[in-house]
C-alpha cells in the first residue's frame, strides 16, 4: 500500500483499460477488507487495553478484602474480594504472565494503549488510501462508460 497512486500498464484500447480497472477495483476491495479486519482487531485490542487499565486504576487504593466489581467483558461484571491489591498478574505476550506490582502494570498497560493507538493511526491512514484509489478508479471506469455511450457503472 504505497503512498503514491498505481500507474496502471497502458491499455490498448478503451475496453482493456476498464478491464484493467475492474481488476484493480476489486483488488483493492479486498485489501479495503482485510485492512478493516485489522482495524477492528486493533480497535478491539485498544478497548480491552484501556479497560484493564480503568480496572487497575480502581483498584489502586483498595485495601486487602474489598469487595469489587470486576469487568470480564461484554458489559459484565463479577463481586470479588481482593486478596492483594497491590500485585496483579499481567499477560507479556505468548501466553506469558508476569506478576508486577499496580503501578508497573499501569504503565505497561499505557504504552501497550499507545502502540495500539498508533497502529490504530497507520490501519486507518492505510484503509483511507485505499479508498481513495478506490474511488479514483470507478470515477475512472464511470468516465470511459460515458464515452462508450452507456449508462452509469455499479460494481456489485
């Protein structure tokens, strides 16, 4: 996904380069969706990331057997007792956990929310790219459709 627009091969006649186009257009959908993809796993990550660490917040100042509600996802909640509210078990990466201390573990977590927000950024920019060029060859497409003398063009 390069920044700078595809030159397509140059066509020989009107009717091969809106073949070529029609190509290009459905390639680029598919990029479009993969890259969507992407951005919902990334938007998912980010969420989860700033949940967890709104809970550590919360929990930063309670003392040992308070009872809390404890976010596991979808909008639910479980009652618990913290046993030691100032040591939490915290995933690294393939499936590796480490126990490090509320404030360690808030930091992790705000550098985790950075990288993802900054991959959030680039997925986007990517995704815009791509529309764009998308749009540039169906206005392209519309255009050569006019001069053959049909109608307007619909890509399903």
């Amino acid at each position: 996904m390069a920044s700078s627009k595809k030159q397509l091969a140059a066509p020989r006649n009107l009717d091969e380069e809106m073949r070529q186009l029609l190509v290009e257009i459905r390639m680029l959908e598919g990029s479009a969706r993969v890259l969507s993809s992407r951005l919902d796993i990334v938007t998912g990550a980010l969420s989860e990331t700033q949940t967890a660490k709104q809970t550590l917040e919360g929990t930063k100042e309670a003392g040992k057997d308070v009872q809390m509600l404890i976010p596991i996802g979808s909008g639910s909640f479980v009652k618990a007792k913290l046993e030691d509210p100032q040591h939490i078990i915290i995933g690294v990466g393939a499936g590796v956990c480490l126990e490090k201390t509320v404030e360690d573990s808030i930091k992790d977590l705000n550098m985790r929310a950075i990288d993802l927000d900054k991959a959030r950024i680039n997925v986007t920019q990517q995704l815009n790219q791509i529309i764009n060029q998308t749009e540039d060859y169906r206005a392209r497409l519309e255009d050569h459709a006019r001069r053959k003398g049909g109608g307007p063009v619909e890509l399903v």
